[in-house]
C-alpha cells in the first residue's frame, strides 16, 4: 500500500519488492542500476544547466515516485528524468526553457554513447518530436502523483542537527555530500527525511570519527530510531560498492525519448528493406532454373542464354539496392528542403507583419504629430483673438471716459462763471458806493 499526503509518500519493503518493474521481469539488480542511472542524468544536466541542488533533489525524488507507479519496461529512464528536471525546475522556482533541457540532454547522450556531437536544431522535426515527449511525460507524471508533488528534503535538518549537537564543521560538509548520494537510492520513498538525515549525521560521524552523546541516546531528539539509521547507513554502503551506472536498454516500446539520431536514422530503414524482397528471390530462382536446364538442356548456346539473363537479373537486383539505398537519402533531403522552405516562408511572412506594423506605427505618429500641430494652430488664433477683442473694449473704455470728463470740465466752468458773476451782482446790490 502506497500512502500518498502532502508531505508523504512512502513504501514498504514488501512494496518494494513487488514494484511494477519487477512484475514485468525485470530483476533487482537492472531496476537499481537504472534507478542510479536516471538520478545520474538528473544530477549531472541540473549542473550543465547551473541550476540549484534543491532544483536536482527534487527531480531525483520525483523520479522514484513516479517508478514506484511505473514500469521501467514501459518509460524509458531518459526521457523521464529529462521530464522529471524539467518539472522540477517549476516547482522550485527556476524555470527552464524545454529548449535548453532538451539541448542539455541530447549533448550528454551523444557523450555517453560515443556519438559524434551533433548541433540539434530547433527548427527541425527531431527537435520538434522531442518536445512533444518531453511534454506528454510530464503530464504522465504529473497524473501518476495525482499533482501532488512536494518534496521535503533531509538538507534542510542537517545543520539544525550538527548546530543542536555542536559538532565540528568539516562534519555539515560531509554529511551533505551523503545526503545528496542518498537521493540515488530509495531511501527517499522508504524513510521520512528526518530518519535520513540522523543516518547521514551518523554516517559522516563514524567516517570523521566524532563522538555523538548516547546516554540519553541523541537520535530520540530528532525523532528517529536506531533501525532506521542503520539501514540508511547499510543502503549508503552499499551504494558506494557498486561500480557506475550503465543504461540498459529494457524499454518495451524502444528508446522513445533517444537524444540520439540513431531513431530518426532507423525510419528509412523500413524503405530500404522493400525492394529487396522481391530482387533476392529472383536471384534464387534463376540460381535454382540454372541447375534444372543444365540438366536438362546440355546445349552450350541455351545454358549461356540462361547465365546471361541470370546475370542481367543480378545487375537489375543490385540496381534496385542501390536505388533503395539512396532512397532514404532522397526523401530525407526532400523533408530537410521542404522544412527549410517553410521556415523561410514563415519568416518572410514574419519580416513582412513587422514591416507592416512599423508602417502603421509610422501613420499612426504622423496623425496624433498633425493633430498636436492643429491644435496648438487654433489655440493661438483663439489666443490672438482674445488679445483684439480686449485691446478693443481697453480702447472704448478710455475714450468715453475722456469725452465724459471733458463735459463734465465745460459745464462745471460755466457754474463757476454764472455763480461767480451772480455773487458779484448781489455784493454790489448791497453796496450803493458802487
């Protein structure tokens, strides 16, 4: 029974013993070297690819769960650790293109398997397949763990450990380092991470040879048993005595997910193999007719008559071999032309949106330019006019208040004049000396 959580999912022996892999026949010993294998792609293109250690942790992990499920005789080992990296990536926060985990791969297999490194183009239909099944395991795996996928990794209780039991720090690093190793075997679906890492702490003491307190025993702390330290130190030791991973080709449906170009290569085969099924019996039946009119037919002339058309037959058959031959080659330059054109297609038409787009930019520029230019025009006619009309109304103001004053000026000058002559007449009035 499989126990799925959210921070759990872990096996028991007797799981282990009766995993998918093995009820297709596939033995213990091929089951851990291409469980070693997988986590030794995952590992060493996490570094290629400069990405964190959680980020490669995680995709160990994520690969064991998903054998667990799975059959190595129905998942090819590569295409799921590329899958289970790639997935990884995401879930730590360091996304990577599918591109770059593809290129990454594809250069590792080509070293792996003495291939001559191959420059992998994107453009072509090989990159293109690729990342249809880089895609389609993800999905695989994502259904498997039902989209629960977090991991809890041993790294993170190590130094919580060595801090609590003041232990010397060459100890952390190593200890670490067993940590890593660990995620190439099963004890990440066997043991909680905190069993992991009291086997580690205890493995990198007796290696440095640095006491630990047991009176009271310090394991009870971390919540751990002595059982299952001893057992991550007996699955350490034993990793370490295995010779190096090799890939052992035991997928049922072939190297579905080969970074290799022997896939794409093997396609024309098929082709090459059509024609001669008809040229070999041919070859038989004029080698088994020679013997019949030789016997038959002791005639000089008709049993020449009959080699030469067994030797035309022969060149026809050779023919068709050759033709056959080259066959594969025609078509596979006809894909690579036809691939070509329609990129170039693809990128005129491209070239001709961005040229098509600048030219509306353009237009669109010159119109909001001419509007901008249009109103500042009326804004400074309805500033002119402004200007006119309050010169004007300055002027009328000014020249009616002049002819009111100078009315006004006249009139009060006759006042004076007739009050002053009225004054006159009655001061004389009064004095009759005048």
């Amino acid at each position: 029974m499989i126990y799925t959580a959210i921070d759990t999912f872990y096996l028991s022996d007797e799981d282990l013993e009766n995993s998918p892999s093995r009820r297709d026949g596939i033995d213990e010993a091929t089951e851990t070297t291409l469980r070693i294998y997988g986590c030794d792609l995952i590992q060493e293109s996490g570094i290629l690819l400069r990405m964190p250690q959680a980020v490669m942790a995680t995709g160990q992990v994520l690969f064991h769960r998903f054998y667990c499920k799975k059959s190595f005789a129905r998942f090819n080992v590569k295409k799921v650790a590329a899958s289970c990296l790639w997935l990884a990536s995401k879930l730590e926060e360091c996304p990577k293109k599918a591109r770059q985990v593809i290129i990454v791969f594809h250069r590792m297999e080509c070293r792996r398997e003495n291939l001559p490194i191959e420059h992998l183009d994107p453009q072509s239909k090989k990159y293109t397949d690729l990342k249809m099944e880089l895609s389609r395991t993800e999905r695989h795996i994502l259904k498997e763990m039902g989209f629960i996928c977090h991991v809890e990794h041993p790294h993170k209780f190590i130094s919580n450990y060595l801090a609590t039991l003041e232990s010397p720090p060459e100890l952390t690093q190593e200890a670490w380092n067993l940590a890593n190793d660990s995620l190439r075997t099963t004890l990440c679906v066997r043991f909680k991470s905190e069993v992991v890492a009291c086997g580690v702490v205890y493995a990198a003491a007796r290696r440095f040879r640095v006491p630990l307190p047991e009176n009271p025993p310090w394991w009870r702390a971390f919540d751990a048993d002595k059982s299952g330290i001893d057992e991550v130190c007996r699955v350490l030791a034993h990793l370490y005595s295995l010779p190096k991973a090799q890939y052992i080709p035991v997928c049922k449906d072939g190297d579905s997910f080969t970074f290799s170009s022997n896939k794409w290569n093997s396609q024309s085969q098929p082709v090459s193999k059509e024609v001669p099924k008809s040229s070999p019996p041919t070859i038989a039946d004029t080698s088994n007719s020679n013997a019949p009119t030789a016997a038959v037919n002791p005639e000089s002339s008709r049993s020449k008559g009959v080699s030469k058309t067994a030797i035309d037959n022969v060149k026809d058959s050779k023919e068709s071999d050759d033709e056959s031959k080259s066959m594969p080659v025609d078509v596979e330059g006809r894909e690579d032309l036809n691939m070509k054109s329609k990129t170039e297609r693809s990128k005129s038409r491209d070239r001709e949106r961005d040229r098509e787009r600048e030219r509306d930019r353009d237009r669109d520029r010159i119109k909001v330019r001419d509007r901008d230019r249009g109103d500042r025009e009326e804004a400074e006619r309805d500033r002119t006019k402004d200007r006119g009309h309050r010169s004007k109304d300055r002027a009328k103001d000014s020249g009616g208040h002049s002819e009111k004053s100078r009315h006004y000026s006249s009139r009060d000058r006759d006042y004076h004049s007739s009050s002053y002559s009225s004054r006159e007449k009655d001061r004389y009035r009064h004095h009759p000396y005048a």
